[in-house]
C-alpha cells in the first residue's frame, strides 16, 4: 500500500517543517514539499503534526505482581499503547531466581507478547542472579537482539547485591550494553515498613513515607560509585525526585555516562493523591512513590534543559479488586499504574502547550532519544527516507478527558482520570499499516518482535 500524507507539520528532534511523506510498503520512501501523488493514496493531514512512532522503553504487560498478574496484557496493553501514538514498547522479561536461565526468562516472554501485540515489540533482561552460566549468556542475549538489561536494587524476588551489581555492570560495558536500574534502598524501605506496621499505619498514605525520596536518591549516588569503578554506562529508571536527579547530574559532571528516564505520573502528581478517601489512595501506589510539587518542577525543568533523555511510562495496571488485596495492608498493594494510551497526549498538553518543552524536545524524548537509546534508530524514532514508517499524526487542537470509562486498558480505574487534554491522536502509522484512524483501532496485531542493536548516544 502507497500512502502520501500532505500537509502536515513533520517534527524532528531539530525543526518542525510543513512537508508531505510518501509510504510505500512498511518505509517512508521520500519526505519533502510538494511531492506528488502518482498512485498513493492522498490523506490530508493539514494542521497536524506528523512524530516518528512514540517508543516506550519501560512497560510491563503480564506481569505477576504481589499475588496476582497485571490487568493488561500484551493483547489488550498494545492496544491502548498504539491508539496512544505508541509504535513501539520494550517489555522487561527477566530471569527467575533459583538456578534458571536468561534463556529461560526470554522464552517465557516471547509465549507472552508473540502474535499478540498491535504495536511492535522488544524486550529489556532483568538479571536476578549473576553466575558463570549467567555471564555467559549475555552475548546470546545480544545476538537474539537484546542488548539493555535491567537491575534491581529493591524487592526480594529481584534484589541484585553490590558485589554482583559491580560483576555485571562491568561485564555489560564491555560487551558494549548497559543496565537500566530501579533505584530504591531495600534494606532501610524494609525497616520503615516494619515501623509503619508496628504503629498500626496500614493505609496507602504511609506508601511514600516508607519509600522516601531519600532512599532513591542514596541509591542513586550508591549505583553511580559502583558504576565509576566499573567504568559502565547505566540508565536511572523512572527517576522521581530532585535529591535524586542531582546525584545523576553530580556523577555527569565527574565525566560518567548516565542516562535518565521519568513517567508522566512524576511531571503531573504529587503525593496527596495517596490521601484520597475510600482507599482511592491505593490507584497511585507504585515504586518509586510519586513526590512532591516541588519535584514535578524540578523534572520539568531537567526535561527543559535536556538533563533527562527520555519519558517513558512504567504501565503496569491493576483493577481496583487487585488493588483491594492490600485493603488491610498497604504493602500488598500491587504497585503499578496504566499509562501507555497517553504518554503523548499528556506530554504535549502540559508540556509544549504549557510552553515547559517544545514539540522538538517532545520528538527526542518520546522518539528519538529512545531510538538511539535502545539501538533502533534510525529505523525507528525519525522520519526519513529508509526508516520504518512509523508514523504519530497528531491533531493539536482535539480536546478530551481521560476517563477509566472510555480508555483501553483493561482496568476500572485510571490514575489521570479527569485530566483534560488538548490534542488527541488522529492517526498511527506501525510500518506503513493505517492501524489507529480518527482515534479508532482499526487494525490490531500486526506488531512484530524487533532486534535491537547498541545504543547510539
């Protein structure tokens, strides 16, 4: 099928420009002005803005979580992903402890997300457990096209110890990948948690005093001292709070590689959303916590100035009968909030529009910085001649409001309910497929697993 899409404002991480784009088959063959139409299929996308397909580096889809498994799935996660402009997700498949493989882990991943998706796909490593065997599986790793791995420094079933920490961080940078890291102190969290449970302070809004932004920020400074001595690259994952952002931005200025990643919920929450009556506090319970107000404003000006490479969104839904289980105790709370159906949305509304970024840095973080990131660009994450037509028209002068009644998550609830936005998503190009057209799914499953090679920032 040949498409040519008139008219329209094409961004880039650079400029925006009035061109028309010819598809043809899955590329975009030729972008420029006044091209003409020979036997494509004309749209006038006239007032619109034309983004490289959005790409969420941080989604989890079937994910088993304090007891239970997340609302969403591949099916029904790639589907609000791709109506929300998203093209392309990197689910996180992890290696279980107890002498199991990576290979293990990937193979159970891809039974989850293969010949369900409506976006395309990859996958982040969770590594759990470090041994030879584990060593030596990371260059199988990269030749299946994984070549970013993730690490824990909380949670139990995930928890990855300094000296094994330093072990892989290491071996990663030399093969040339790196490790993304939830930063949180495991060991003092637990201790608030018991004193909370001694007090008898059982409700969601003792969550973010247990997970204080202290204890990310120490976490934080520890990954980047044991990432120096490794001489490794690392991303700080879904990074909530300034004390944290300035150990990143400390470590930058001593000459380290380090990347950072935040979420819609931590540009626009604050934490008196976990006092909400009837237990609605227990929506917004995810790790880390969302913060403060005057965190939102430090995030919005690291992603004015560029400090932050890209806004990914963490998806990992629950319904409120799954958030119920932790009704008598707020630690069995499945953590995790909905998020892929508007990512873009939410970030041109109260960032472009708010004049806090403009559409270009709204290109890089949501599109090309991932891309480069992530080692598919520029197949993916631009709008040129030979790259994946991937393509985001979205209109800016659509107006909504986000309602757990009218989303696509398979959930009840949704942590922006009631938040307006002015722009919506017209239509989503995935490989030169019309897949979303005036904000309709009109086409689904048609995502692919996508290999990926190293970074390229």
């Amino acid at each position: 099928m040949k498409y040519l899409l008139k008219n329209g404002t094409v961004v880039t991480g650079e400029k925006s420009e009035q061109l028309d784009i010819l598809v043809e088959g899955e590329k975009i063959v030729q972008v420029g002005k006044n091209l003409p139409s020979k036997d494509a299929q004309e749209i006038d996308v006239s007032g619109k803005l034309l983004f490289p397909g959005f790409i969420d580096g941080h989604t989890h889809f079937d994910l088993e979580v304090a007891g239970t498994v997340t609302a969403d799935d591949f099916e029904t996660g790639t589907k609000a992903a791709i109506l929300g402009g998203t093209t392309f997700v990197i689910d996180y498949a992890s290696q279980d402890k107890g002498g199991h493989t990576l290979k293990e882990g990937l193979d159970k991943w891809h039974k989850k997300a293969d010949d369900k998706c409506s976006c395309d796909y990859s996958f982040h490593m969770s590594i759990v457990e470090w041994n030879e065997k584990t060593e030596q599986e990371i260059q199988d790793m990269i030749d299946h096209g994984i070549t970013s791995f993730k690490l824990y420094m909380t949670y139990p079933a995930m928890i990855v110890n300094d000296c094994d920490m330093y072990k892989i961080l290491k071996k990663l940078g030399k093969c040339g990948c790196f490790a993304g890291v939830h930063c949180e102190n495991a060991g003092v969290i637990d201790a608030l948690i018991a004193e909370a449970k001694k007090e008898g302070r059982l409700g969601p809004e003792n969550h973010p005093l247990v997970r204080p932004d202290t204890m990310e920020a120490e976490a934080v400074h520890r990954l980047l001292v044991i990432a120096k001595e490794a001489d490794a690259p690392v991303m700080v994952v879904h990074l909530t709070n300034k004390k944290a952002f300035e150990e990143v931005m400390r470590a930058r200025a001593n000459g380290q590689e380090v990347y950072a990643e935040t979420c819609p919920q931590y540009l626009l929450l604050d934490d008196s959303v976990y006092a909400k009556p009837d237990f609605q506090g227990a929506v917004y319970v995810c790790a880390p916590p969302i913060r403060k107000k005057e965190d939102q404003d430090c995030l919005w000006e690291a992603l004015s100035r560029e400090d932050i490479q890209t806004v990914a969104t963490d998806q990992c839904s629950f319904t409120l009968a799954q958030k119920a289980l932790g009704k008598d105790d707020f630690t069995k709370i499945p953590g995790g909030l909905p998020g892929v159906q508007t990512r873009g949305t939410l970030l041109y509304t109260y960032g472009v529009k708010e004049g806090r970024i403009t559409q270009e840095q709204m290109c890089k973080l949501l599109s090309e910085n991932p891309a480069k990131l992530y080692g598919v660009y520029p197949q993916k994450g631009v709008l040129a001649p030979g790259s994946d037509a991937d393509i985001v028209v979205l209109d800016p002068e659509k107006e909504s409001v986000i309602s757990a009644a009218t989303h696509a998550y398979n959930t009840d609830n949704n942590p922006f309910e009631g938040i307006r936005l002015r722009c919506g998503i017209d239509k989503v190009f995935l490989r030169g497929s019309l897949t979303v057209d005036d904000g309709r799914l009109v086409k689904e499953k048609l995502g692919k697993y996508i290999a990926r090679g190293k970074k390229q920032m």
